[in-house]
C-alpha cells in the first residue's frame, strides 16, 4: 500500500507513548493530557501513541480506550501523526481499530495478543482481521515476544498494510536477521524497548525507538535521537547515561513501576495525570519517591526547593 511520506518519515523518529490520565477515583481525566502532548509536540516528538503499553492499555476497558483515542486525536490535533493501539481480544481489536479510523488516528499500532494459547498462524489471522477493518489505515506491529520465528514474522510483514514493526524484544542480532530478510520491502523497523535499547537497534538497521520519557523530558529524547541520527553514539551513549536512572526506577518490581514512574514525576512537575491503575505499582515506594525527585532537580525539571 502506498503510505503518507510524512508518516513514513515520523516513523523512523520517536514514538512518544502518551500516558492515560486518571482521576483520583480511577476515571479517565482525558483533559489533563493536553501539556503532556503540546510539551512533546514543541520539543519535535515525531509521532505520538494512544493505547500504548505506557498508556495503560490492558488496564483499560475497551470502551475507555477508545475515548482514549478520541481525545488524542482532538489534542494532536493532526500536528503529528498518532498511533493507535489496539488489541486484546478480537472483536475488541476490530472495534478499536473501527474506532481509530473515526477518530482520525494516522495508523494502527496491533499488540501482541496475550491469549496464553496463541499460535503463530493464529497471529497472522488476528493481523489480517484487523488490518481489514482498518479500511486502509497503515498497521504497525508491535513485537514483544520474537519466539514466533523468523518465518512467521516476515509473514506478518507481508500482510497488505503492514507497514513498520516495533521490535520490543531484547534481540538485536535477530533483528537484524529479519531486516536483512526483508530488505527491500520498504518495512520501517523500529526499537520498540526506548532509548536504552535504541544504540544496538541502531546498529542492525532499526531506526526511531518509543518513548515513555517523553510525557516527562521530551527535549531529552529528542537529543538521543538526533545524536543518533548524526551517527555521533559516543553522544547518544552519553545522553542516555543521563537519563538512564529514570529507566532503572521504571523497571523496579519487576517492571511494575514502569508507568509508576511516569505518573509520579507528571504530579511532581505539576501536570497532574493522577494513579496508576492495579495491577501496576502505585504509589511508588518512599525510597523510589525520593530518588525520582532527586534526578527530576539533578535535571533541572524540578526547583531544588520543591524536591525537599
């Protein structure tokens, strides 16, 4: 399928995954959005992400993520391109995808069914049903679990629609592999595991990476990404050095704190996105509190005043 130059450009950028906004009570709050995405569109945030795993995807119902999307879309409002998840169950899928299409969504981003009885033709089917009812709208891949095969993977990018594939899993010699595999078939391969990952990613031919740092400190990103756009990795690996304490708090209780994390340094800068949702970790322990603030002043984010 032919794809939107801009969208296949801000593909090989970063893909900021917004958070979801909560009430004290656990109730979308979608308004509360709005600084988080102006903030990453003005730092040059390349495309930005509704549903995405740092949006609470799975801790949403269906209907709530597709108001999710709905209130994205308005506040982007076509600035950038977004990305909307989809996934779960299939029916569910299909109705997020029909309801990302209303929304205006630039593409779909497909999770990885959680069903512990997935099969690898079962995957392909689920790609296919959804990217029918997309009714034309690009799809995106999102791969965390590589142990379907190399065989099943460039099936999955020969699917009409299938446009880019986010390699969230810790691999990068088989990335490599499977863009060597499809070369030529103008696939974008993006570093699906952040900044920290972005360097190997880069390494084997991935370009762009997603983003949960961008609700937070987008110019950071942004400075990674230009780094490593000019091919200068001593100053990527300098510049994600810097922010990797963020990451290491994000992956606290075994990955647990990893929206945690996001929603705590938002209230502690003042853009309030309130809880997390269980099963995520909420709130974080005093110890992890008390080293977010100190990296958010070390930043320059936060007044030293305001972290004592």
């Amino acid at each position: 399928m032919s794809i939107d130059p801009k969208l296949q450009k801000a593909l090989g950028g970063i893909s900021g995954i917004l958070v979801t906004p909560f009430n004290p009570d656990e109730s979308l709050a979608l308004p509360k959005l709005k600084p988080v995405v102006d903030r990453a569109v003005k730092a040059g945030v390349h495309v930005l992400v509704a549903n995405g795993n740092t949006s609470e995807f799975y801790g949403m119902t269906t209907a709530e993520a597709e108001a999710a999307v709905h209130a994205a879309a308005e506040q982007v409002a076509g600035r950038v391109p977004l990305l909307a998840g989809v996934g779960r169950s299939i029916n569910d899928a299909v109705a997020l995808a029909r309801a990302s299409r209303a929304a205006g969504a630039s593409a779909l981003m497909v999770h990885q069914p959680p069903d512990p009885f997935v099969s690898p033709r079962g995957v392909l089917a689920y790609v296919q049903r959804i990217a029918e009812a997309g009714q034309g709208l690009p799809v995106v891949l999102y791969l965390r679990d590589d142990g379907i095969g190399n065989d099943n993977i460039i099936a999955l990018c020969q699917i009409p629609g299938v446009v880019g594939v986010k390699w969230a899993a810790p691999t990068p010699l088989r990335l490599g592999e499977i863009i060597r595999a499809t070369r030529g078939s103008g696939i974008a391969w993006i570093g699906g595991l952040a900044e920290t990952w972005a360097p190997p990613f880069y390494a084997v031919g991935a370009r762009g990476y997603t983003s949960g740092l961008i609700n937070v400190w987008p110019e950071h990103s942004v400075a990674i990404h230009t780094a490593l756009e000019a091919g200068d990795y001593p100053r990527a690996a300098q510049l994600i050095e810097t922010m990797s304490a963020f990451e290491a708090l994000r992956a606290e209780e075994r990955n647990g704190t990893n929206v945690s994390v996001v929603k705590a340094a938002l209230q502690m800068l003042g853009d309030d996105c309130g809880p997390t949702r269980p099963p995520s970790a909420w709130p974080l322990t005093p110890k992890a509190e008390a080293e977010l603030r100190r990296r958010l002043t070390e930043w320059g984010l936060i007044r030293a005043a305001a972290a004592e």
